[in-house]
C-alpha cells in the first residue's frame, strides 16, 4: 500500500518503469553489440591465422638465410686455406725446379760414359731418383688443391645465388605479411566499435574466459587419457625460462576490467622475437582461441600445465614433446591485442597460480 499520496505514488511506478526499460534497451543494446563482436571475431581469426602462415614462411626463410651465411662464411674459409696451401705448394715447386736448373751441369750420359767415380755416379743417380718423385708428389698435390679450390668456388657461388633467391622471398614474405597486418588492423577497429561500453567489454572478456575454461577442461581430459612421465614444476620455482623477453606490463591479479582480474602475466616484446617453453613438456593445444589468438598450452605433468597466448605464429604441433628452452612460437598480437605481447599462465589441476614466481632470475 502506498503511504504517498495517489500521485506521487503513480509517478514512482513511471519512473521505475522508465528505469527498467532503459536497463531492458541496454542488455538488448550489450547483446546487439556481442552479437556483431562475433561475426567480426571469426573475421580476425582467419585474418590472423593467415597472417601465422605468412609469419611461418617469413621466420622459415630467415632461418635459412642465416644457415646460409653461416655456410659462406665456412666456405670462405676454407677457400682460404687452399689458396694459401697452394702459394706454398707453388713456392716449394719452384725452389725446386730452380734446383734441378741450378745443377743441370750434371748429365746422365756424361757420368754413364766417364764412369770416374762409380760410388758417386750411383749417389748422384739415387739423389736425383729421389727428388724427382718428391717433385710428382709435390705436382699431383698440388693439382689436387686446385681441384678442391674450384670446387669450393663453385659452392660459394652456388650459395650466393641461393642467398639471393632467399633474400627475394624474404621480402615478398614480409610484404605479404605487412599487408596481412593492416587487414587484421581494420578488422580490429571494428571490433573495438562494436563493444563501445564497459559493460559490453566485461561481458566480452567472461565470455572469452569461459571459452578458455572449456578449452582447458578438454585438454585437461585428453591429458588424463595419456599421461605423461612429465615429473611436474612443483620443485622448480625459481627455476623456469621466462617465456620470451621484455618486460612484465600485467601481474597477476591485478584487475583488468570490472571485476575480471588477470589470470596470468602480461610480457611486452617485439613482435617475431622467440617464445620458449619454460620447462620440458608436451604440446597439448596449438590453435586460435577467442580472445587470446594464437594459443600453445604444455602439459608439465602432475596436472601442471603453462600457457602461451597472442602468438604470431605457433611453431609446434600437438603432440610435439619440447624442451626448456626451446621455440613454440612467436611473439605477436592475436587475440585482437594493439601491441606485440605474450600472454603467459601456469595452471595447477586447472587452478591459474602466479607464474611470476617461478622464473629464474
């Protein structure tokens, strides 16, 4: 019953009407917005995924150009040494033929005919026996370090031309990747458009968090199904990898929107510097998630689990077994992120643990 009077009774029922339509028109209004948020999330997936690929075949290309260099650079060096084996070769061969000019007094027939020392005709004989087959050595030898040279030459121009074929593909790959990145960069401002309350973007952040727990709920039970001898990271605090290098911009806990807190740490870098797993593992998930991109999940054993989100590229497949220290991916902004960072979790039996604690330091 209201103690008011009849009026102002009725216009408090308006208002409250008035109210609960304005907060009906902005839940219908938050999920218009989610609606149109994913249809353009599956846009920058495939957007972003092709520019994995493009980065793949970049990152590829550069690795061969450094084995190449490296390659050269051996090459080079080994030219080098026989050029330099041959000048004394050379230098040996004629001091020896200006020998056998500077004692060429001595003739064969001459000693044979006048026979006046028999001893020293047969040391002069065996003297010149022997220098003659050094000589040949010396001559077979050094043609076959001439042999080796051209060889060696014509390896180094082979892998020159490779370099340069190398060096081709490397730009049409970076351009191609370039242009990838500027499509994924429109995509992305209209994304951000579509959620343009703070309302919109919590309940963005939930619904991309719950797809992270579905998706770890299931590699939580394949991992289950095949268990590996992985001895876990339960002794091993302070004693992991960082993941990739830079700069930690989020903790832990803080809050991120809302009430949504982070659940891992944040790492600024530049985009295509190495990521590597933390410790030795199994490759559980390597694919594109909503809201986190290009994701690589390890399986530690004893249900600890390491996490790598907003890759450029996933350099390893499920299934790979990886060691400390090795490549899984690359650093990038998938996920629909502004700026290269790594996005990193440990997860024990499911529950996010503060990774910062465990990396060396």
């Amino acid at each position: 019953m209201c103690l008011l009077s009849f009026q102002t009774c009725a216009q408090s029922n308006d208002e409250l009407k008035a109210v609960q339509q304005q907060i009906k028109h902005k839940q219908q209004q938050i999920a218009r917005q989610l609606v149109k948020a994913k249809i353009l999330q599956t846009e920058l997936k495939q957007s972003e995924l092709r520019i994995s690929q493009a980065a793949r075949a970049l990152n590829s290309t550069q690795s061969d150009l450094a084995v190449n260099n490296d390659e050269q650079d051996r090459l080079k060096e080994e030219q080098q040494s026989l050029q330099n084996k041959l000048k004394q070769q050379q230098h040996v061969l004629a001091k020896q033929i200006r020998s056998a000019f500077m004692t060429g007094n001595y003739d064969y027939a001459k000693m044979l005919l006048n026979q006046q020392d028999a001893a020293k005709f047969e040391r002069t004989i065996t003297y010149y026996q022997y220098l003659n087959k050094a000589r040949r050595e010396l001559i077979d030898e050094f043609i076959q370090w001439g042999q080796k040279l051209r060889l060696v030459d014509q390896q180094l121009l082979r892998k020159q031309q490779q370099l340069e074929a190398l060096r081709v593909t490397q730009q049409s790959q970076q351009a191609e990747l370039n242009q990838r990145q500027t499509s994924r960069q429109l995509t992305l401002v209209k994304i951000q458009s579509a959620i343009e309350s703070d309302a919109s973007k919590v309940e963005e952040l939930q619904v991309n968090e719950q797809n992270l727990r579905k998706a770890l709920a299931e590699v939580e039970r394949l991992a289950a199904l095949k268990p590996t001898s992985f001895e876990g990271l339960g002794e091993l605090k302070g004693q992991l990898f960082k993941p990739a290098r830079g700069r930690i911009h989020r903790l832990f806990g803080d809050r991120r929107q809302g009430q949504v807190r982070w659940k891992g740490i944040l790492i600024d870098a530049n985009a295509g510097d190495k990521v590597v797993a933390v410790y030795d593992g199994k490759v559980l998930y390597a694919d594109w998630l909503r809201g986190f991109g290009l994701v690589t999940v390890l399986d530690h054993g004893k249900g600890y689990m390491s996490l790598y989100g907003h890759n450029q590229a996933l350099l390893r497949q499920a299934g790979d077994i990886v060691l400390a220290g090795e490549s899984i991916a690359l650093v990038g902004q998938s996920g629909g992120q502004e700026s290269p960072n790594l996005y990193f979790e440990i997860r024990h039996k499911g529950i996010p643990v503060n990774p910062s604690q465990w990396f060396k330091p």
